[in-house]
C-alpha cells in the first residue's frame, strides 16, 4: 500500500491545498504538475476569472508569486527584467504577465542559464493575442502551455478524470468502453450547468442575485475595460455594440460582411474585432473541415461564445425555462457541448485540432476532432432520441474519411451504440 512518504514532495503539497480549495479542485492540476516537472518554464493561459489564480496558489510554499496588477510587484520586474531573473533563477510565478510582454526575452535568458533544469517559472496571462505571440517567438521549446478555462461540467461533479476523455484520447474502439460511461448527474443537473455557464465564483456562491451582479460586473470591467486597455485604439461603443451583435450570431457560419453591414463597419475592422474576441478568450472560432474530400464543402468558418452562461446573460435569457424555448436554444446548446468537449481534451494536455464540416448539398458534422487518435467526427442533437436519418451525415463522414467511430453527444439516459461504427453518450457522461 502507498504510504504518503513514498509520494513526491510537490504531490503532497498539491493534495493538501486541494484539500483546503475542495470547491475549486481542478482538471488541469494533473497536467499542471507533470509540466512543472518536464519544462523549465509553465504558462497558464485563459480568460479573466477561470480560475489560473487560484491554480497557482497549488504551488508549494517555497515558490515566490508576482502579480503584474500590484503596481509594486510591475515596479519590481520592470525596473530591470535580466536583473530581477538573476536574483530569482527559479521558483518565481508571475501573475497575468500580458501586462508586461517585455519580460519574455528576459526569461528565455534566465532559462537558458540552466536549461536542463525544469520547474523553475510560471506564468499566467489573459485577454492577449500579444501573450501568445510572445510565448511563441520567445519561449518555443523551453514552455509548456496549458489553455485553462471555466469550470467544465466534470469539474462541478467533482470528477478530475472522466472516462470519456480518456478513451477518447486511446487507440480504443467505442464499443469496447461505453459500459464504461456513467452519467455524472442527472438531466437537470446537466441543464443547470449550461444555463449558468462554467466561472467558479458564482458557482461557489450559489446565489441567483449574485450570478447576475457579477456577470454585469464582469462584462463591464473585463470585457470592455480590458480590451480597451489592451487595444488603445479601439472603438469602445463600436466593439460594445459588436459583442452584442457577436451573441446573435453565435452558432453561426461567420459571413463578415453581414457583421459588418449589421455594425456599420468595414469588413477589415470585423476582422479584427473577431480576432480580438476569439484572443481574448470570448468567442472560439471554428474553422472549415477541408481536407481529403471531393465533395463541395462550405469553407467559411464558424463560430461560438465560449461560456454557455455569459452568451446566455448578454441574451437576457433568465432562467432554464425561457432557455428552452428561446429560439438560440439549439445553436447554445450546441456551442456548450463542443466547449465542454475541448476543454475537457485540453485537459489532457493531448495535442488535437478541432473543425467542423458542411456540404454544399446540406449535410454537415457539427464537429471534427483530429489528433494522433485519429479523425472523430461529433455531432450533436438536444433531444434523447435520435432518429436514424439524423444519422446519415456523421455515417456519411465516418465512411468516406475511414473513421475508427462517430459520435452523438444527446440528453439521452445512458451511452449506447447506434450501430458498430456510431455510438450515442449522453453529455452527462463526458
């Protein structure tokens, strides 16, 4: 029997804060702690509120932690970024480091100091394509990058590792696992967590007035403050109006120039207005399945709001019962499935890419996953039952692109086989 002395340090330490923040326990601590002891330096990148903060108070007590919106720590790093890194060579996390994108080419000196030597830093950014970019032309080959984002259903079900995700990620066949596959709630559970949406505070407050102060709070302060912070030169009522517009269309194939006549601006400056949502961490856009097809497929690319409960908020959509019935319900519904299916496999810290797929004749895969497991093609339907000509498209794809399965996530009481290549599982279980 394992004792705790025969586990690593940093385990224990891990498991004992986790203890202490039982209501903010996450998926991406695993993944957290095998990057600490692989790379030199671990950047932890997500929309404001997602919880990167609080993942970083997981690091044992030793490691000395920055945060770029106190004004004396910013002085601190500013000053002389290669004199503070010679100071503190490791153990040093730096709070939402987007505030300070000079500092990378200052910490790939540090780390090349001592390169073979893992652990050292953690960064946290959000709300900036800048970040990235940074991390990618300095950092390449000496970070690890975990895209964090709100709670996922799994995460306010206590579940840190759900089935789903890891034969997802195997070379396993459907059929051989869905016994596998438990509901981790019931469908009212289920429907509570897409109404409400996945930010940890109001989920830990569990107040109906509280979740709607602060998501106004929330928008106002982070979406609109920050992104003018961010980009100087922003039209802030114009990019107001376009987040509302943005809403609307979510679900959607993007057509610019709807957008723009609907906004009454250029097409360049919708362009950039959804390159900012979607680095910011507001919108994900997902692009067209083009590859080893003959037929004619539609190439634009399509498009969500991340979190089911702020699409719902901007919406004024009160409670689960207008949701039902509000004519976004299907396209919100389905936004919120894909969500929870890459959040969930970013978790795992497999390297994937994400499409979807429509025919010019009308036959469409709501979602395409590929990776070293292969293709997987994902639809999605509301409903419990799935008639069997709702099915033709996903058998379509699975056929001509040689897939190993497909998948119906639904409503659905339990996972079960549509026949040996289509298997349908309820969103209670991923």
């Amino acid at each position: 029997m394992e004792r705790d002395s025969d586990r690593p340090r940093f385990t224990l330490h891990f498991q004992r804060q986790c203890f202490k923040l039982q209501a903010m326990i996450r998926i991406y601590e695993g993944l957290f702690e095998e990057y600490i002891s692989f790379f030199p330096c671990v950047a932890l990148i997500g929309s404001r509120q997602c919880g990167k903060t609080t993942l970083l108070q997981t690091l044992p007590g030793d490691w000395k932690v920055f945060d770029l919106e106190k004004q004396s720590d910013f002085q601190s790093l500013s000053q002389d970024p290669d004199l503070f890194f010679r100071l503190n060579p490791d153990k040093i996390a730096i709070d939402e480091a987007q505030l300070k994108p000079e500092l990378f080419s200052a910490l790939r000196v540090a780390i090349d100091r001592d390169r073979q030597k893992t652990g050292r830093f953690v960064i946290t950014g959000s709300s900036s394509p800048k970040l990235v970019r940074a991390i990618s032309e300095s950092l390449a080959g000496r970070i690890g990058i975990i895209e964090m984002a709100p709670f996922s259903f799994p995460e306010v079900r206590k579940e840190l590792s759900p089935p789903f995700f890891r034969f997802l990620t195997d070379r396993v066949h459907v059929r051989d696992v869905i016994h596998e596959l438990k509901p981790l709630g019931n469908i009212r559970d289920v429907h509570e967590f897409w109404f409400e949406g996945g930010y940890p505070e109001p989920w830990l407050k569990k107040s109906k007035r509280f979740r709607s102060l602060w998501m106004n709070q929330y928008v106002d302060t982070y979406l609109y403050r920050d992104v003018a912070k961010l980009f100087p030169g922003i039209n802030e009522n114009r990019f107001r109006m376009f987040v509302q517009i943005l809403a609307g269309f979510s679900g959607n194939v993007i057509n610019y120039s709807d957008v723009a006549r609907s906004l009454g601006v250029s097409q360049p400056t919708v362009r950039d207005y959804f390159k900012i949502a979607d680095g910011t961490f507001l919108w994900r856009t997902i692009p067209s399945y083009t590859r080893n097809t003959i037929k004619r497929i539609v190439k634009h690319p399509k498009g969500y709001f991340r979190d089911s409960g702020l699409l719902h908020y901007l919406l004024r959509i009160p409670d689960v019962d207008l949701l039902a019935s509000h004519p976004m319900m299907g396209r919100s519904w389905e936004g919120f499935v894909i969500e929870e299916i890459i959040r969930g496999l970013n978790a795992t810290g497999e390297g994937f890419d994400y499409y979807y797929y429509r025919t010019g004749g009308g036959a469409e895969v709501d979602l395409v996953l590929e990776g070293e497991y292969g293709l997987i093609p994902v639809e999605i339907k509301y409903t419990q039952t799935v008639p069997a000509k709702h099915l033709r498209s996903i058998k379509d794809f699975v056929k001509d692109h040689n897939c190993r399965f497909g998948l119906v996530i639904n409503n659905d009481e339990c996972a079960r086989l549509y026949d040996e290549q289509i298997a349908g599982i309820p969103l209670a279980c991923l």
